[in-house]
C-alpha cells in the first residue's frame, strides 16, 4: 500500500483561519498572519504525514492586477518532518 506522505490542499478563508489558532506567533507574527488571510485571494495548505507544515497564498495589489505578492508560513523545521521515516 502506497501512503500518502505529502498532501497540498487549496484552502478557502475558513479553513485557514481554523488551521491558524494553533500556531505559535508572536503579536507582529499574528498581525502578519491575520492580514495575510484576509487579503489573500488563494491560499494553499502543505501537510506532511497530517500534519499541517505550511500555508501560502497570494494578495493581488488591486482587485484589477495581474500580479500578486506571494506569503508564506512554515510551521517548524521542515527537515526535521522526514519525508523517509
């Protein structure tokens, strides 16, 4: 049986707001997080074996834009979440 290892889950507002309260952040870090989730117009979830190892997303400068300004947050040291263990 092939286990799945890493999973990338588009995630909507909801959704990230409930994977963010478990985070440890400090007050800068929070504010950080909490603008991010609410401009970001995509975001994304990385987990590796369930267990959540980072989220990203983009913010558009405008409504209107064709670019964007990426983010991203990683939970811990992803080396020490092994992919071969």
């Amino acid at each position: 049986m092939i286990e799945n290892i890493v999973e990338i889950r588009r995630i909507n507002s909801d959704e990230a707001a409930r994977l963010t309260r478990n985070m440890t952040l400090d007050d800068t870090g929070e504010k950080t997080m909490e603008f991010c989730l609410l401009m970001s117009t995509v975001m994304w979830a990385g987990f590796i074996r369930g267990e959540l190892a980072c989220l990203w997303g983009v913010i558009p400068p405008s409504l209107m834009s064709n670019q964007a300004y990426a983010w991203l947050n990683t939970q811990r040291s992803l080396r020490a979440m092994s992919l071969y263990s």
